[in-house]
C-alpha cells in the first residue's frame, strides 16, 4: 500500500488576505496615477510596487482603471450603518459624528492627500471617471436598503430610493468638493481633517429637509 499523497503547492489564500493584496495594488495604483499620470502607467509598473506579477493584477482587476476601486468603496458598508442606526429627529450630521475623519474611508485612506488626488483625476481620466461613478450606483441600493430598514418599510419602496439618491447626490458632491476646493492649499494632517469634516457635515445639513 502507499501512503495517500498529501497537497501539495501554496494553501489557497485567505478572503482577509486577498482583501490586503486587493489593497495594496489599489494604493499602488494610486501613486503612479498621480506621480505619473494613467496613460504612462502600466499593470507591469503597479504589479512591481507590488511584489506581484502583472498577471496577478489582472487577475483581481479587468484594468488598471479598475484597481483604485478598493478605495472608493471601503465606506460603503460604514456608510449604510450609520444610515440604519439613525435615530428619528436626530440630525443627519450628528449620526455621522466622529466617522467622518476616522471611519469615513471613501475619502480618508492612508494618505489623504493622495486620494484627493486621486478624486480630482477623475475629472480629466474617462476611465477613472466611469469607476468613480459606478461605485456611487452600487452603493445607493445598500443606502436604500438601510433607510428602509430604518423606516420599517419594504425594501422595494419608492421613497427610500429616493432618499439614498439624494444622500449619495450630497456625499458625492461633498467628497468632490473637498479634493477639489483643496487642490491648491497645503493643509496639515490636523486642518485637512476640520476642512473634510466641515465640508461633510454641510452636504449632510443640506440633504436632511428632505432625508427627515
């Protein structure tokens, strides 16, 4: 008789630790955006900053536009939570209280200053333009459904689809307006978290009439 032959090769990864590769290419991907633009940048380039092979990229991403994506929807389930936990006649702003520079991923990350940077190319990159937008429609129905939720209404309900719209209308707007406004300013760690945290609790002030 012989032994059974045993398995041989890498153990498959973990969900955790794809999820830190995803990651990791995401941020690498980000610095040469902005360090050299997308046009010059290459899946060959990101996957070397890396440690992976370029066909490891493409294997997590269809595109090098692709792999900022990590990035733009770490928030999003945050984000639906603290929906879902709002409490009636609490101000929209206030639900979102101490996250908006610490838990608020869609904008913070590890550099901020780098993912504004990242934000104000989707106005001149199509690519990085047409993600951008496409993790906004993928995050309203999660924002619907917590609103729903919050309202004990069906989950197919008109209204709350038109109250995720208009909060992700305003959450857009005011991530936009934060890279964009601090485009030109040389704002330490300290200031750019009050600038993030004012420009947010204006678009949350200006979306609650019609969220209450």
């Amino acid at each position: 008789m012989t032994a059974a032959r045993g398995r041989t090769g890498r153990p498959p990864l973990t969900d955790e630790r794809k999820a830190e590769i995803r990651l990791d290419i995401a941020r690498a991907a980000v610095d040469l955006f902005v360090t050299q633009g997308v046009a010059a940048t290459t899946g060959e380039q990101i996957g070397q900053a890396v440690g992976v092979s370029a066909r490891t990229v493409w294997r997590y991403f269809p595109s090098k536009e692709a792999c900022v994506r990590p990035l733009f929807t770490a928030g999003i389930d945050l984000l639906a939570a603290r929906l879902r936990e709002w409490r009636q006649g609490q101000p929209l702003e206030e639900a979102f209280e101490g996250e908006i520079t610490s838990d608020l991923r869609i904008v913070a990350g590890p550099d901020r200053a780098t993912v504004g940077a990242l934000v104000r190319l989707t106005r001149t990159e199509p690519g990085l333009r047409a993600i951008w937008l496409q993790t906004y429609d993928e995050a309203e129905p999660a924002f619907a459904r917590a609103l729903a939720e919050r309202a004990g209404l069906p989950a197919d309900d008109l209204r709350p689809a038109i109250q995720a719209a208009m909060f992700n209308a305003a959450l857009r707007a005011a991530v936009e307006h934060y890279a964009w406004s601090s485009a030109d300013t040389d704002l330490d760690r300290t200031a750019a978290e009050a600038e993030l945290t004012r420009t947010m609790r204006a678009a949350f002030a200006a979306v609650a009439a019609g969220l209450g």
